[in-house]
C-alpha cells in the first residue's frame, strides 16, 4: 500500500486524533497530501508536523468548526488552495452525547445533525465541483455500528449517522459517472477517549470483548488506515455505496454496548 497514493490531497475533519488521526497517518504513509480540520487548533498543528517529519508529505492543519456551513466551505477553498486539487475527502469529525430518547430535545437532535451529517453534506457540496472537474473524487464518510445496530442512549448519534450513509449512497448514484467514489466506514478501535472509558468501566470492555470474533479492540492506524487508503486510491474505483465494518466482525450479531445515562 506504500505510495499508492502519491501525488493525491486529501483532507480529514477531526484528523489529529483518535481514528481521524489513524486514517490521516494511513494516508500520509501511502504518499498523501493532507490538510486536517479540527476544531483545536493545536492538536491540528502538532499532526501536522508529525506528518510532514516522517512522511515527507505536504501536511496543513486548520481550525474549523465543522457546525458551520461558512466554515466547512472556506474549509474546502482552503484545502484547494493549498494543495492545488481535492482527491479525497474524509468526514470523520462526530461525537455522541448519550441520553435517554425521551430525555433528547430539539437542540439535542439538531445538534447531532450539524456535526455528523450536516458538516459532511457542505463538505461533500462544496468539494464536488473540483473532483468533478478532475474526474476523481474519493469520499470517506465514517458512519457507526450505533446507528447499524440501534444501540441505547444514543438515538440522536444513531440517527445522524444513518442519514450520513443514505446521503453517501445518494452520492455513489448520482456522481459516480464523474469519477466519483463515496463509501463508508463504521469502525471499531480505541481512541484517547474509549481508552479511558474502558479503563473505567472493564466490565464493559469484558462484555464488548466478548462479543467481538476477533477477540481484540481495533487499532485506528494499523486496522482502520488501510481500509481508508484502499477506499483513497485507484483501486477502490469500481467500488461505490458501501459500507465497510472494520470492526473485528463485532456487527454480526451485535456488541454489548450500553453507556450509563440519568434517568
């Protein structure tokens, strides 16, 4: 997989960190130009630099707030001025905030649609126009097994994830004949943040664990990088619509995951 990706851009939201961080290494290892939006800009800076140090790569890091279509936009312009062309784009920013549905509200609702299926509609709108003009496009949306599997406390995630994988098999449709891939990933690995939840509830990681053929949590560079480098590059070309578990195969019948919410 070394350099198949040479002489491509990419940019990835949420890139400094966790599987974002993970996908983005991939991609620099395989040749890739980056630019990372995230919304510390700190973080950003410091994967920039990693990137550019041991991959050689051209590697940008931005501060952006993915909630924002004026943002996502400028995002995009940015990525085309500094690199010169968009190949791929990875919508990885996202989070989650467990509650129970009753207990959800409006703002909680439109809230998790801005920042997991909004900020990837403006992304994947504003990219178009150059992928399609270049006739090659690869988007990488990062979907989730929360919303594949309807796990509880998270119906607002759930929701905005499962809207996310209609709109990319829309895309696959409509902009395949452009030279236009669009898949998903729901992946499964550790970040900062699972690590530390885990740590403290081992109950938890015992059940999930459990339930995962594999037998082992996923690892974002080494398990999830190589499925968004192939999904990247010219090999991937007649491949659109999908989603990929990279998950251990913990999708077949489910994961024990349930977090601790107020009643």
């Amino acid at each position: 997989m070394r350099q198949v990706l040479q002489g491509r851009t990419a940019i990835v939201t949420g890139g400094g960190v966790g599987v974002g961080q993970g996908i983005t290494r991939a991609l620099a290892q395989a040749g890739c130009d980056v630019l990372i939006a995230q919304r510390s800009l700190d973080v950003a800076e410091a994967e920039a630099a990693h990137l550019r140090d041991t991959f050689g790569v051209r590697a940008f890091a931005r501060k952006v707030d993915v909630t924002s279509r004026d943002a996502v936009e400028a995002m995009v312009a940015a990525a085309l001025a500094e690199l010169g062309r968009l190949d791929v784009l990875v919508n990885n920013a996202g989070g989650s905030f467990p509650k129970r549905l009753e207990n959800h509200t409006d703002e909680d609702m439109q809230g998790a649609f801005l920042l997991n299926y909004w900020s990837a509609f403006w992304a994947m709108r504003a990219a178009f126009p150059a992928m399609k003009a270049q006739g090659y496009g690869r988007i990488i949306n990062l979907g989730s097994l929360n919303g594949v599997n309807a796990h509880m406390f998270t119906v607002a995630y759930n929701a905005s994830k499962e809207a996310l994988r209609t709109l990319t098999r829309t895309a696959a449709v409509e902009w395949g004949g452009h030279g236009i891939t669009a898949n998903v990933i729901c992946p499964s690995a550790l970040s900062p943040a699972s690590r530390d939840y885990f740590d403290n509830n081992p109950e938890m990681a015992e059940a999930i664990l459990g339930q995962v053929p594999v037998g082992r949590f996923g690892e974002a560079a080494a398990d999830i990088g190589p499925a968004a480098v192939f999904l990247a590059s010219e090999m991937s070309g007649y491949m659109t619509g999908n989603t990929l578990f990279i998950d251990g195969g913990g999708h077949i019948n489910g994961v024990a995951w349930r977090p601790q919410v107020e009643d």
